[in-house]
C-alpha cells in the first residue's frame, strides 16, 4: 500500500474507535449531567421565586412598621418580648 493510503486508513480507523468510544461512553453521561442540570435550574427558578417573596414580604413590613405611630414601639415592646419568651419556653398562655 501507499504511505498515503496508509495514513488515510489509519486516520479514518482512529476516528471511527473515537466516534464508537464516544457514544457509548461519553453520551449516556453527558445525558444524565444534561439532565441533573435542567433539574438544578428548576430548583434555582424556585428558590429564586421563594426570594423574591419573602423579600416583598420584608418591604410590606417595614413599610408598616415606617407607618406606625413611634410612640407605639416603645409601650408593646415588653408585651412582645414577653410573649416571645413564653413561646419560646414552650408555656402556653391562657386565652
């Protein structure tokens, strides 16, 4: 054979073996990282929507708490720690 030849069959042999190593190697596992993938980006998309609302939940507070009389912190101060701590320690209070 020529050497031309040769090289020109040994190239062609060396990219079939790449190509027949490639899909049933390489493939299965690209799928399955495809597919771990897609799901982390659904979980990403829903905890980025949970974010957000809690964050519109942080701003529609603060927003009431700005709209409050400043003289009511300070009088429910002790009622709120208090009942904090009870709920803490477990103790119910009566109705």
């Amino acid at each position: 054979m020529d050497v031309w030849t040769t090289l020109l069959a040994g190239i062609i042999l060396g990219w079939v073996v790449e190509w027949v190593i490639d899909w049933l190697y390489w493939r299965p596992r690209a799928d399955a990282y495809h597919q771990a993938e897609y799901e982390l980006h659904q979980e990403l998309a829903k905890a980025r929507q949970e974010l957000d609302e809690a964050n519109a939940t942080i701003v529609a507070l603060r927003e009431q708490l700005e709209r409050r009389p400043r003289g009511q912190e300070s009088m429910n101060a002790p009622a709120a720690s208090t009942a904090a701590a009870g709920v803490r320690s477990g103790e119910r209070r009566p109705h």
